[in-house]
C-alpha cells in the first residue's frame, strides 16, 4: 500500500508528517481539560465514598456521618478550587503588609510567582 502525501485528519490537515504546533497545543489542552474532569469526578466519588465508610464503620451514629460530611466537603472544596483562595488570601496579606506568614520580608520577582 503506497501512503499518499497528506491525510485529512479531524481537526487539521498533516502534510508530509508535519503538525502545526496550534494542534498539538489544542490536543494538549483538550487532553488535560478531560482529565481534570475525571479526576473531579473521581475526588467527588472517594469523598463520597470516605462518608459512606464512616457512616458503615460509626454504625451510623450522627456525630461520625457529620464529621465525615464536613471532612468530605472540606476535601471537594479544596480539590475544586480552594486552595486558590488560600492562595490569593496569603499573596494579599504578604502584599498588604510586606511580610510573609512567618514575619520574614518577601520580595516577589516578576514573573516567578503568578
């Protein structure tokens, strides 16, 4: 079978072997886009998961499937986003007062820290 010189692919045409960077970056991102939603989703399912085990094990008593659900919750909420606001909670404080969590001074260099 003889290859012919190009091939349709779905998103772009490939000549000659060569892919434009654009679809490898798009492939990239879209890649890494599915795989944080498997991994939201798969967060979701062990805190869900974490709940139910404690609720088995504590024989269902109220205290155990709250302190569960908190811990649970306190665990999605940091997988989906809470430690940005962490995050931009102590870059302020450290900006505001120009010292960092331990009182030492912090000098940002551009372009190092977002």
């Amino acid at each position: 079978m003889i290859m012919h010189e190009f091939m349709l692919t779905a998103h772009t045409m490939v000549v000659a072997g060569v892919v434009p960077a654009a679809t490898v970056i798009e492939a990239a991102t879209n890649l890494i886009g599915d795989i944080i939603a498997f991994l939201g989703k798969g967060a979701a399912g062990v805190a869900l998961g974490f709940v139910i085990w404690r609720a088995l094990k504590g024989k269902f008593q109220i205290g155990a499937i709250v302190s569960a659900g908190l811990a649970g919750g306190l665990f999605l909420w940091f997988v989906f986003g809470g430690y940005e606001w962490i995050q931009t909670l102590f870059k302020n404080q450290a900006n505001d007062s120009g010292l960092n969590a331990l009182g030492a001074m912090v000098h940002f260099i551009p372009g190092l820290i977002s």
